[in-house]
C-alpha cells in the first residue's frame, strides 16, 4: 500500500541507512559521499515522497521532485528494499506515477540510470509499456561511490502517452 513516507519516518529511516550503508546501494548512490541528515522533506511542494508498505513494513521508498513552475516531476527514483521482485513494490510504484501525472496533473516525469544498473532493463521495459521514451545519453556523467565514471541514461513519460497506454490496457 502506498502511504506518504513522513507516516512511516523512524522505519524508513532505519531502512534507508541500512540501505545506504551497504553495497545494494552501488548504483543508487550517485556521487562519493552519503547524506544522512534531510533525508525526508516537511511538505509536498518541492518533493514528493511516498513508501511502499507491506503487512505494516516499510518495503520501497519512491519520491522525485516537482517543479511547479514547469509542471514537471523529475528525478524520479526508487528504492525496493527487499532485494527482490515484490509485487505490493510494483503495485505502488504504478500508483505512485498515477498520482503524478492524472491525479496531481503533472505534464511528465524525468528520470535517469547509470548505464549498467540492472534496473536498466526495467526502465527500458517499463518506458515501453507505458508509454515513455530514452531522451538520451551523457557520457561519463555519473561517478559512483567507486571513484569510477559510468554513463547516464535518461527518460521521460509524458501524461498525455501515459494515459492513453493505461486506457488503452
């Protein structure tokens, strides 16, 4: 069930440092350092973060920015933090993007991977079914905890494609 993360705060605290401080987080930690502080936002205006609960757990994390100016989502991003393929996960992570674009009424959601993230191949499927499209790609754009330059793949969904695929089935 997808809930705001703010309800579910000292759980996901909890799960995202665990998350953060162990090597699943290799391809989510873009950069060479880790911010624990401001890990949740107070308000809804700037950022938009919600959790995935299972049987009262804290099982993803899903948030991206919203810049109200442009009606844009962008750096949508997403933690599933049982490792594994978790259909409650899948589930809010549809609803999550169903509150962006026909409920809130944003234009599009951007978003990005670092080439070579096994989740690439999810995006890719997912951006097919759904309606989105590659933009494209930045050359040695992303330097993980490593030290190591990867390239950067990017996507767009927009709410006009987005509805017909999810009306059309």
């Amino acid at each position: 069930m997808l809930k705001y993360a703010i309800q579910y705060k000292d759980q996901l605290a909890e799960k995202f440092i665990e998350f953060i401080t162990s090597e699943k987080s290799y391809w989510w930690n873009v950069g060479n350092f880790i911010e624990f502080e401001n890990i949740l936002c107070e308000n809804t205006w700037d950022k938009l973060q919600m959790i995935s609960v299972s049987n009262d757990e804290v099982v993803g994390y899903i948030e991206c920015g919203l810049d109200r100016c442009s009606n844009n989502a962008y750096h949508f991003s997403m933690i599933n933090f049982t490792g594994k393929i978790n259909p409650v996960f899948s589930k809010d992570m549809i609803s999550f993007i169903n509150k962006v674009l026909i409920e809130l009424n944003f234009r599009k959601i951007r978003f990005s991977v670092v080439v070579g993230n096994p989740a690439e191949k999810i995006y890719d499927k997912f951006i097919s079914r759904y309606g989105g499209r590659v933009v494209g790609f930045f050359k040695e754009d992303a330097i993980l905890i490593d030290g190591v330059s990867h390239d950067v793949k990017h996507y767009e969904i927009m709410r006009t494609e987005y509805k017909g695929k999810i009306l059309n089935g």
